[in-house]
C-alpha cells in the first residue's frame, strides 16, 4: 500500500543546523530515502480496503470507504495509484488516479460518476481538500522529497528526527515541517507542519504499525487541523502485497470500468 498519509510520508525542517547534528547530506538524504520506500513502495504493488472518518470543528462526522491499488513502475520510482470510492452513496463509483513521477509533478485525476467526467486535479491543487477531508490530494499519493531540504535534528534510541523546509516557498502553505522516523521500520511516526508565522498548523501521526508478509505496515494514521480545529482518522484493512496487479487496470479505462476481480478480494 502506497502512502497514505497518510501519508503520509515524508520529512521535516529545522530552524537552525548546529555542529551537533553535522550530518552530511548524503546520510540524511539516506534516512529520508528509506522512508520514503517503507512509507510507499513496499513489495512490487499493494491494496487495500480503507475507511475514513473526518470529524469538522463542529463535531459532526463523515465516512469514507473505498480500495486502494498500487503498483510499482520502479522501486523508489514511478507509481501507478487508483482509490475507488464504495461508500456513501455520494461518493460511490468516484475514482481517483495517480501516476507519481520522480522527475516532475504528479498526474492526478478524479472521475466524477454523476457527470461522467474525468477532471484533472492541477499541480496548484495538489494541497487542497481529498474528499472533504483533512488529507491533501498530495497525502494520497506521496510528497516528492526532492522538494524539500532535509537536515538532521536530534537523534535518539529510537528515532530521527528531521527538519524540512520547501525549496519553493510560494508552491506550498507550509514554511517548515518536522518528521520523526522509526529507526527500526524507517515509518515516519509523525509530521509536524508550520505555517508563515511559525505556528504549528497541522499534524499526522502514525498511530499504529503492523507488520505485513515482512513490509512494516501503518494501520491507523490521522491528521490534525490545530487551527480551525477537525481531524480525519484512516484504518486500513485486508491489505496485501505482491499480488501481480495487471499493468492495464492503472488506466483512464478503470475509471469508468473498474476491475472488480481485484476490488473484491477482501470480501
């Protein structure tokens, strides 16, 4: 299963390097590369069955269910990612597609049943709203990592901790975010993200970890809205690696036709 967060997953900034932490670039960039692979790349393809529960400033609560299919085009490379929507009725059949570049911005798509349309969802929007929830069309899929500069912050028993800042400040809302890694499973536990006026705005957290066929596997992430308040929940169940996902079903094809042989496993 690809990043989901929720990922999910990637890196963090500091606001000053010290001679304590004088790691050098190659050995952060290490860190930062083995979570992204245990974060989003584990075994050759991935799915599974998803249920989102966002809960705005006021209480009140929404679900989201659907399936996620992933396949690997190249380790630590290009990705092809489909999320089919089952429930509720409102977003039943909604499918969204992902082909993550290394070398440029993410394609994405959202396929709209009620109007049969296919809309792209544009680089400039890759930071708004998933479904009405707290995950950002970028969380789907995964944070490019060489958009940002990484640098060592504190180093314990357990984890690293890292400090991220964007090389272009005006393509995103965040002017820094920190991530603490497992030292053991690479997973990103948490995101901390910051805003213009250094405020922390926005977490996620990997609030359990399992281990799948071998591949350390988050369960159950959320993410935070620490300034207007609402926070979304994911679980993830029946999930499974290696299933020998067909090329042709990452296609503008599954949109409109999805490929129940793989949706229904779970079932």
């Amino acid at each position: 299963m690809r990043k989901l967060f929720a990922a999910a997953l990637t890196s963090v900034l500091a606001l000053a390097h010290t001679s304590a932490f004088a790691e050098t670039d190659a050995s952060v960039r290490d860190i930062v590369k083995k979570a992204e692979l245990a974060s989003y790349y584990a075994g050759d393809d991935g799915r599974t069955e998803a249920r989102m529960l966002i809960v705005d400033a006021q209480g009140r609560k929404q679900t989201r269910q659907f399936t996620i299919l992933r396949r690997d085009r190249a380790d630590g490379g290009e990705q092809d990612l489909m999320v089919f929507f089952s429930r509720p009725a409102d977003v039943r059949d909604t499918v969204f597609r992902v082909i993550k570049r290394t070398d440029a911005d993410d394609d994405r798509w959202l396929y709209l049943p009620g109007l049969d349309l296919v809309k792209r969802i544009s680089a400039g929007d890759k930071r708004t709203s998933f479904v009405g929830s707290n995950f950002f069309y970028e969380d789907v899929s995964g944070r490019n990592t060489e958009l940002d500069d990484f640098q060592l912050v504190e180093e314990t028993d357990s984890l690293y901790r890292l400090g991220a800042t964007p090389k272009d400040p005006s393509s995103v809302e965040f002017s820094r975010y920190v991530v603490e890694i497992d030292k053991t499973t690479f997973i990103p536990m948490q995101i901390e993200f910051f805003d213009s006026q250094d405020r922390l705005y926005r977490k996620v957290q990997a609030l359990k970890v399992e281990t799948i066929q071998g591949y350390p596997t988050v369960t159950y992430s959320r993410i935070e809205d620490l300034l207007n308040g609402g926070a979304t929940e994911m679980q993830f169940r029946h999930i499974k690696y290696n299933l020998g996902l067909p090329e042709d079903i990452f296609s503008e094809r599954s949109l409109r036709t999805p490929p129940r042989q793989w949706l229904e496993l779970g079932q």
